[in-house]
C-alpha cells in the first residue's frame, strides 16, 4: 500500500469543530454513545428478523409460499438494517460506553454470517482514513467488476455497469460471506493494506461463524423446507439484503459532488484529515425520518466520518453545527435532499465512469491517472 498522509497542519477544522461539537453535548446533558434510542432499535430489528426466519422456515402460520417468500425479503431488510443500525455503531465503539458491550454488540456482524475482526480494520481504519483514495480504499475497490472512479482501469464491459450494478448490489452480501471474507483470511489482505493478525480466538471465532451460518441459514432450512424452496428464500433474502447495503453505503461516496483521490503511489494530500473526509462524503435525506431510522444515521455520512464514536442517534442535532462550520469555513457540505435524488446521482457517476474512461469528475484531485 502506498504511503498517504494529510497536512493537519493546514487549519484548525477539526478542533474548532470538535470545540462546539463537545459544547453542545455540554449544554444539552446528552450521551454520545447509545441509550434506549439505540438499544430499542437492535430489540425491534432482532424480533422482527428472527419473526421473519421462523415463519419463512418453520411456518407456523400455514402461510402460502409467496408469503413466505416475502418473509425471506423482509429478513434481508432487517439483516441490512441490524448491520446499519446496530453493527455498526457498535463496532466504531459508539453503542455504548462499556468497550465489552460494543465487542459483543458488533458480533452482530458475525450472527449475519461476516466477521467483525475484518470489518474493524477494513471499514473503522482503512475506509474512515482514507475515503475514497483509489486503490487504498477498499469500498471502492471493485475493479474490473465495476470502475468506481476516474482513475481506475477502464475495460468495455463499463460502458454497462449503471445497468448490471444492482445485480452486483444483489450478489455483494452472499459474495462477502461466502467469497471475500475467506479472500481476506487466506490472502492476509484487505485490498492493498496487510490485514491484522488473527489470534487463535480470532480465527476460531472466524470459523465458528461461518459454520454456524452454514448450520442455521442453510443446514436446517434445506432439512425442512427441501433444496429448491430453500434456494428460493436464501437468494431472496441476500438479494434484497445485498441490494440495500450496496446503495446505502454507496450513496455516501460515489456520487456528483464528492471528492476522489488516488493513492496509485506516496501521495501527500494537501488538506486536513477532517477537511477531505467532508469533501469525500455526502450526506441525504436528512430530513427524513423513515430512512433515517432504517439507515441507521447513515444518511448524514459527513457527522459520522467526522465523529465516528458518536451514535448515530445524535448526527441529526449535530449536524446543523457542522454545517454551520462548513460554511463559515468555505468547505462543501454535500447534502442531498431526497434519497431518491442520491439514488439518481449514483447511477449517473457509474454511468459516466463506465461510458466514458476519459471522464473526470469535477472534484477529482488527479495524480497518476491509469
Ligand atoms: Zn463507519
């Protein structure tokens, strides 16, 4: 992996930003870490997956098989929204303030068959340091599959990835569990970056979750409901599962207004860490209180690659301070109305990046184009 830094030394963004951030939990009495505005979440969102497994398995109701089927839809929904809300939080160590909560909390991860080791290192460290810093940022790291950026290797088949992307969405969550979580195991890799060792607890907590997840998500559902039933609601679940993590994650990063680096070799980026994670990140629909709740606060991306051990629960009060600061300091707060809007602009970029190889983004820092 090439060597990227930042130059803190430029301004004083983030401490003056942390100053009011700090003033506001002050005056306000409020935690940043969880409370029952986070907890009831992970009770509701559990109840309602393991509800949705029983009847599609066991079908206790007698439910018609397109009932069931549904079933499977909603279980990949909520799988998605565990990761979002409960997950996620937990292992950037913001659900709670006791460390061991948040270890066991972030094992959420693994109860949907990943691996919460890998997930810290991949997302807490690689992609919160360096968003969108082409090759060293893994979630935009799809090539040749799929061309995320300007800089990236450009091969014919791109001219049609804003169609084939959302069968790509659809596979990435069967794909993570099943292909690129050994990838990481065996290769000792995630993307360029050397992975962090596993310690013997790690790896049998690695394949302990894999075959537990073969047991309970493949195992027993063939043993009641036969193979080809079982296909059915399995791949329903991933797709719609697979379908709902691409996109949310994907509408914080890749879309018209937001910044690309490229971290093809040592490359010093001349703006303060906090500064390019701002340019880097968009935030939408804040104002929607349904996709804020299902995304779990990932909707407003730019209070939490700003403040990652903060809950989500808190990026909406918050975020009227960070944008204050953006403004009084000349940097682009990204901020999409709608989500369909962010949707929209997505597919645009794909578009572009797969029709066209010598389109450049208007925010891109280019160094060493491929
Ligand atoms: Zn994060």
């Amino acid at each position: 992996m090439a060597k990227i830094t930042y130059n803190n030394k430029k301004g004083d963004f983030y401490p003056t930003l942390k100053k009011k951030v700090n003033a506001y939990f002050e005056e306000t009495g409020k935690t940043k870490t969880g409370t029952w505005a986070i907890y009831h979440k992970a009770i509701i969102l559990y109840i309602v997956a393991i509800g949705c497994f029983v009847m599609a398995v066991f079908n206790p109701l007698d439910l018609a098989n397109g009932w069931r089927l549904l079933s499977c839809a909603i279980l990949g929904l909520t799988s998605a929204s565990i990761g979002f809300n409960v997950m996620h939080d937990a292992c950037h160590g913001a659900y709670s303030t006791k460390q061991w909560v948040n270890d066991a909390v972030g094992l959420s991860l693994n109860v949907l068959g990943g691996n919460a080791f890998l997930w810290k290192q991949k997302h807490n460290i690689i992609h919160h340091t360096y968003t969108n810093v082409d090759e060293v940022d893994e979630d935009i790291m799809k090539s040749p599959v799929i061309r995320h950026c300007h800089t990236q290797k450009w091969v014919p088949a791109h001219k049609a990835q804003h169609m084939y992307l959302p069968l790509v969405y659809a596979l990435s969550s069967f794909l993570w569990i099943f292909v690129m979580d050994f990838q990481k195991y065996f290769t000792g890799k995630i993307g360029t970056t050397n992975a962090w060792k596993m310690n013997t607890k790690e790896q049998l907590i690695f394949w302990g979750t894999k075959l537990y997840y073969v047991g309970v998500f493949v195992v027993l559902p063939i043993s009641v409901v036969g193979f080809l039933p079982f296909l059915a609601g399995f791949f329903t679940m991933h797709a719609v599962m697979g379908l709902a993590l691409g996109i949310v994650f994907q509408l914080a990063h890749v879309v018209e207004d937001t910044h690309f680096f490229s971290g093809y070799e040592d490359t010093k980026i001349d703006e303060e860490w906090a500064v390019a994670q701002v340019l880097t990140t968009a935030n939408f629909a804040r104002k929607n209180k349904l996709v804020n709740w299902y995304v779990g606060g990932l909707n407003f991306q730019i209070e939490h690659h700003l403040f990652p051990r903060i809950s989500h629960t808190n990026y909406p009060a918050i975020s009227e301070i960070v944008k204050a600061h953006c403004e009084e300091y000349g940097v682009q707060y990204n901020d999409a109305p709608t989500m369909f809007g962010a949707v929209r602009s997505h597919f645009k970029m794909m578009r572009l990046f797969g029709q066209d190889k010598d389109f450049v983004p208007a925010n891109a820092h280019l160094h060493h184009a491929h």
